[in-house]
C-alpha cells in the first residue's frame, strides 16, 4: 500500500479531541513517532514571509493590526515595487530561506494592474529557485490559475478557527468563503497552506473543530500553520490571555497526528517562545517556522533569520533545502 493511502480523512471530532486532551508525554512520544515516520526529523522548513502590502484592510478580523478601523501603530504601506520584493528574496536564499511567502494586506484580489505586478513578483521569485507563497484574501479560480501559471506554488488562506466561532472574529465574511477560496486554489493545482490561531478566546472543542476542517478535506493542506495570537494593540483581542505553551504543544501534536504528511508550520507567537518551548513544538511535530531578515511576521514581532539558524544549529536541526 503507498504511503499516502495511510493517511486518513474519516476523522471524528471525538477522535481529535482525545488525542489533544490525552496525557502531554504520551501525546508528544505519538506525535514525535509519527513525524519520525513521514520527515526528516532534523530538517525544518524555513520560510521567510514579506509583506508586499501592509494595512489599510476593509476587513474586521479582531486579531488584526492591519484592519484600517482599528488604532493600532501599523504603517500603511502601498504594494512594493517588484524590485525591493525581487532584491527581499534574494537575500532570504543567500540566508538558508527554501520558501518566499507574499502577503497583502487584501480582501479579495482584483483583477487590476496590482495583481499584474503580484504575477510579475511570483514569476521573478520562481526563477530565483524558491518555493513561492502568497496570501493576498479571497480568490476566484481563474485568478488561482494566473497565480498557478506564473510560478505560484503554495496559496496561505487560513481557517482561523472553527466555523461555529468564525464570526465571534470576523464579521465581514464567513467561514464558507475560506473554503471556497481553498477549493479555487486546489482546482488550480496550487498546493494549500491553511491553519488557524488559538488563544483567540476559542474553546478546545473549536480548536478540534477547525482542525477536523482541515483534517477531513479529500486532500490535507500541504502545510499548516499555527499560530498563538499576536496580541496587538488597538486591536479588539489585544487584552487576550497570553497562549500558554502546552496549548500550543497540544495543537501542534494533534494536528501532527491527524495529518502526518503535512508541514505543521510554527507560526505567529514564537518571540514569546523561549528556544526551551520552540523545542517542545518540534518535539511535537512542527517541522516549519516563518523567519525574516526584517525581525516581523508581517506586522507582529518575530526572531531573526541569524537567531532561528543558530537556535536550529543547538537543537541539532537544519534549514531543509528546496526539493
Ligand atoms: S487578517 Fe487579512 S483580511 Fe483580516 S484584516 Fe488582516 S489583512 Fe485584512
């Protein structure tokens, strides 16, 4: 039987919310075996995101400090010349990055003289010999299938959490235009990058709700982030509860556990990780972290590229290459 046929898509939320909820060692040891059996366990994938366009969003998420109706320090930022993204990902090759990540601060793409220049920028990062990325809002097929064309190889457009709870976040779309969105990117043959945050004031049951999305779709995400929320001030969640680690062992190790052939990404929330706990998430099966040279996961701070190499170089990892 191939490899892939072993993972499963049949997964019941109660099957979810006991292997989150069981005791932490015997968890992590399953989702460390797991991981040891479908990637290598000392390679992490090292992905740099840049945004291309900063702010200004008409959107309402409430973790969001690029929502223009809230007060938050954030700089607007009009799209980047293809150059400085063009010069941004050359620079992340030369320092250990096999995946260029675009975001703009969009609803929706357009189909403008901007998303001309996102294709110009995707076809340029290509031929540079990276991994391209983007997230830039909703998207219809068409618009997946210039991205496809140009080079794209990965489209980020998370779930953010469950669907009972999506619009306690966001009012200004619903849960069903994400899956949309996923479904225009897969029938353009895009590979999917979609996960959510926690700490958004979720409970556990939404966190396994959002996980069984991902987990029971006919194809699993080729990556999935998580993230622990940025608390950003002027934002409705900036007073949340900081995430504490073991909540984010548990999320990383479930969905670890229930989608073995996928890169579960350590995202937002890592700068108030000591290497201590980043360690326990790649105990627990994270095998990919955001880095960049400019210190910020788009606008929420982040460790250094140099940092993340030399905490990877004590925990005996390393930076996996482009296949
Ligand atoms: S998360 Fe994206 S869509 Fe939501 S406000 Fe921020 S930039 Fe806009």
């Amino acid at each position: 039987m191939e490899k892939e046929q072993l993972v499963r898509h049949d997964w019941t939320k109660e099957e979810l919310l006991a292997i989150y909820n069981q005791p932490l060692m015997g968890l992590v040891y399953r989702a460390a075996s797991v991981h040891r059996l479908w990637h290598h366990p000392e390679e992490v994938q090292v992905a740099t995101l840049l945004s291309v366009k900063t702010g200004g969003c008409p959107e309402d998420c409430s973790y969001c400090g690029q929502a223009a109706r809230y007060h938050t320090d954030i700089k607007v930022q009009a799209l980047l010349p293809t150059d400085t993204v063009l010069a941004h990902a050359r620079k992340a090759k030369e320092n250990g990055a096999s995946r260029f990540c675009m975001a703009a601060a969009w609803r929706e793409v357009r189909d403008n003289r901007d998303f001309d220049r996102i294709i110009d920028m995707v076809k340029g990062v290509n031929e540079l010999g990276l991994e391209v990325c983007c997230t830039l809002g909703m998207l219809t097929e068409n618009q997946a299938k210039r991205l496809q064309e140009a080079g794209l190889y990965a489209y980020n457009h998370n779930l953010d959490t469950s669907a009972d709870y999506y619009n306690e976040v966001i009012s200004t779309r619903k849960f069903d235009n994400r899956i949309n969105t996923i479904d225009n990117v897969r029938k353009a043959g895009l590979t999917v990058c979609s996960g959510g945050i926690i700490g958004l004031g979720e409970t556990v049951d939404d966190r396994i709700s959002m996980l069984l999305t991902l987990a029971t779709m006919e194809k699993h995400p080729e990556s999935v982030p998580i993230n622990a929320l940025a608390r950003v001030k002027g934002t409705p969640l900036e007073n949340n509860p900081k995430v504490e680690i073991w909540e984010m062992v548990r999320m990383i190790a479930t969905a670890r556990i229930a989608m073995p052939a996928s890169m579960v990404r350590l995202s937002s929330g890592r700068i108030e990780m000591s290497e201590v706990e980043q360690a326990w998430c790649f105990m627990a099966g994270a095998n990919s972290i955001f880095a960049g040279e400019l210190q910020t996961l788009l606008v929420t701070p982040n460790p250094g590229l140099n940092d993340d190499i030399q905490m990877l170089h004590t925990l005996g990892l390393r930076p996996m290459s482009k296949e």
